[in-house]
C-alpha cells in the first residue's frame, strides 16, 4: 500500500477531526460543557493523578479544544499544541512558564503593542530583566546574550513593519546559550513558514488573526514538545485560566480547513496591492517582504513560503497623508486586527501600537502617519481601486 503523505490542505481537514463517536455526525459536536462526569471515585482519583486519560473539568481541557491543538499540532510539525483564550494568554502563558524574578529575557523592539507594554510593563514588576533589540540582525541578539538570559522572543514577520528575523540564526543563539527561542508566527501562518522545523522551541499564534480566519472569535494557539506544552498546561494555563470557550476553538477548526486557500489569495492579493502602493506617487515607502526593495527579500524566499498578506505604507504628508488614506477608504473597514477575509486598514500609532511612546515607536519607523493594511481575499483590482481613489483625496489635502 502506498503511503497517504497528508499535505498542508489535507492535514488542515483531518488531522485531530473525526465523526463523532456516539452518532457518527460527520462533523465532531462542540462539547459545550463545564464538567466531566466520572464512573466513580476511583475513576476521579485515577484522572487527577495522571493514570487515566479524561477529562475531569472545563478549564483542564475539552474534546473540542483537543481537536484544535491536534490540527495546529500536525501544521506547525509539533508535537503537541495548547489552545488560549486569545493571542494574549498564549503570550503572557508562555512567558510566565519560562522566566522567574533574576532571569533575562530578549525581546524584539517591534512587536505587537499589547505584547511590548506585557514585557516592558509587567514582566519587569516580576523582576524579570528586559533588553528589547532589533532583531532583524542576529548580531543584535548576540550581543544582548547575559548569563542570566532565558528567552528570546522575536515576532517574524513583525508587526506592523514586516521586518524579518532570521529564526535559524537565532535559535542557535538561544541554544549556544542555554537560552529557549520563542517565535511569535501570527503573520506568517504555518502555510507560510515552521518555525519549529528551523529550530525555535516554540510558536505561539493569535489564532484572532488568519488561522480563524473570519473575524468573528478571539483565541491563541501555543505549539511545540510534548513535554514542554505539558509544562505549560499544567499548572500555568490551568492556574492561570486563560483558556479558549469551546464554541470559539470549534470556530478556529472550521477556519484551519480553508487556511490554505485563503492564504494563497491573500499573498497573491497582497503582492499586487504592494507593487501598485509602491509605483503610487502619493506612496513615499512600502514595507512588504515580497517587494525586492525589502531590505529582507532574501530572507523572506528563505525562510518562507510566500509572503503572506499583511503590509504597511507611509503615504506623502505625514499624519495628514495617512489619516486621508484611512478616513476615505470605502470597502476596505478601517479597524484594528488582522487576517480577516475582508480587508482592514488601521492607523497603528493610535490602534495597535498605542502602548509604545511616540519616541519608542518613531526610534523603530512606526511613523506618525503610518497606514497598515490587512489585505483580504477580495479580488485585488477592488482593493486596488479603494486605495487609489483615497490617495487621490491624499493629493488634494497635501498638494
Ligand atoms: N501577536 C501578534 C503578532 C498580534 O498581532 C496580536 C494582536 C497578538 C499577538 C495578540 O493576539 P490577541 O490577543 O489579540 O488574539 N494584534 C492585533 C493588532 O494588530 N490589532 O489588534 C490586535
């Protein structure tokens, strides 16, 4: 018999689904439930000492969310995965598993906002020593190396200026220092890159973004070894409490079954939306990886499959310029998030970046008037349209 190699479509629909084993529906029942209810005693003691497998209470797991972290588990090539209540508790989860008061964590100086304020804010109150580096040059990290040093955390592709860091180069920084690697891949999806296969310890997702896929939940995913998604499952998730409602992991399934083939479109809309924003005369600057004026082009070939869907521009006149673009877009939604099948637009100094200074994000290119662009799957000569018309307004307001 030949072997059923499951490509990235086919393990997106199968792996961890399976009909459901009471009536054989041939989608698996969300289990909204809050409890488990056990043979016996004997049964509950043989549960909680690790003996049996089986669900014992809402907040230790549920079928629903074990078939999304099976499937998350088969796409990212990990062995297991750990579903969370949003982007955020995947984060904070994950970071609070790994570091204690006295350790030393790097972190990339462009990052998520929410994710930037949690390091630079809260890890610090812990006792936990921050040095935040531009991570798109692994000299950067080596040199922020201490002895103390525990993680690196980096986001690649970052958000919201798309700069790459090179994940192999900093894993084995992180190991040559007995250091973990830590790798946020929102951006990139694991249709466009693994992260564990080129040598992190871990990926975390907000699972918001593309892997749900239709803007209408909010969950993380964190993915790697068996033993330390255990580690981070019991007791931190189960203490902490940060854990996904069933009715929004079974959302995030249906959405990982077409994460494929909308992500295909969105890199196909993207490149072309990026190639007119940068021949745009009103356009002073594109960040997108699949631009060859991208400083990482190279990198971005590399290390990915494609260059996904998300990019940022700033536009001529500054903060008048770019509030223009946002403020006359017509089918393109201007709010925050990402990775929806509709285009969204956002102005990230006041919406995703809001936690950093005007200092921080400037010293890192997050300019005043910088526009961010979610790029959907509508057909691009649509999304194309909508920008060009709102530039034309741009040239009017700033000459
Ligand atoms: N990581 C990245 C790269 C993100 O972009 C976000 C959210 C998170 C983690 C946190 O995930 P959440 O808790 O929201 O599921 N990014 C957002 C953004 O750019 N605008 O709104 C949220």
């Amino acid at each position: 018999m030949k072997k059923l190699d499951l490509k990235f479509n086919a393990r997106a629909i199968h792996a961890g689904s399976r009909p459901c084993p009471v009536t054989g529906a041939h989608i698996g029942p969300i289990y909204r439930t809050s409890t488990f209810v056990m043979d016996n005693v004997e049964q509950a003691i043989r549960i909680s000492q690790g003996e049996e497998e089986g669900y014992s209470y809402g907040r230790f797991g549920n079928p629903t969310e074990t078939e999304l972290e099976e499937k998350m588990a088969a796409l990212e090539n990990g062995e297991r995965a750990l579903a969370t209540a949003s982007g955020m508790a995947a984060i904070t989860t994950t970071l609070m598993t790994f570091l204690k008061n006295g350790d030393h964590l790097i972190a990339g100086d462009i990052i998520y906002g929410c994710t930037y304020g949690l390091i630079r804010d809260v890890l610090t109150k812990f006792g936990i020593e921050v040095t935040f580096v531009d991570t798109s040059d692994l000299k950067n990290i080596e040199k922020a190396v201490q002895p103390n040093t525990k993680v690196i955390y980096l986001e690649t592709p970052c958000n919201p200026v798309l700069k790459l860091a090179d994940i192999q180069g900093a894993a084995q920084i992180a190991h040559n220092s007995g250091a973990s690697l830590i790798v946020d891949s929102t951006f990139a999806t694991p249709y466009l890159q693994n992260p564990l296969d080129l040598g992190a310890d871990l990926v975390v997702h907000s699972a918001t973004k593309y892997l749900g896929g239709h803007g209408d939940i909010v969950g993380g995913i964190i993915v790697g070894s068996k033993e330390t998604i255990a580690g981070i499952r019991d007791p931190h998730l189960q203490f902490f409490g940060g854990i996904i409602s069933p009715g929004d992991a079974f959302l995030i399934i249906r959405g990982l079954k077409t994460l494929g083939i909308r992500m295909k479109s969105h890199c196909e809309n993207a490149q072309k939306v990026a190639e007119f924003l940068e021949a745009h005369p009103m356009v002073e600057k594109v960040y997108y990886p699949g631009l060859p004026s991208h400083p990482q082009h190279e990198l971005a070939r590399r290390q990915m499959r494609g260059f996904g869907g998300m990019m940022s521009f700033d536009v001529r006149g500054g903060f008048a310029g770019g509030k223009t673009v946002m403020n006359n877009v017509r089918m393109i939604s201007l709010a925050t998030s990402l990775g929806c099948i509709d285009s969204l637009i956002q102005h990230s100094p006041s919406m995703s970046h809001f936690t950093m200074s005007k200092e921080e994000r400037e010293k890192v290119s997050i300019m005043e008037g910088q526009v961010r662009l979610s790029v959907g799957i509508e057909e691009a000569e649509n999304t194309i349209t909508d920008l060009e018309n709102a530039l034309a307004e741009v040239k009017k307001v700033v000459g």
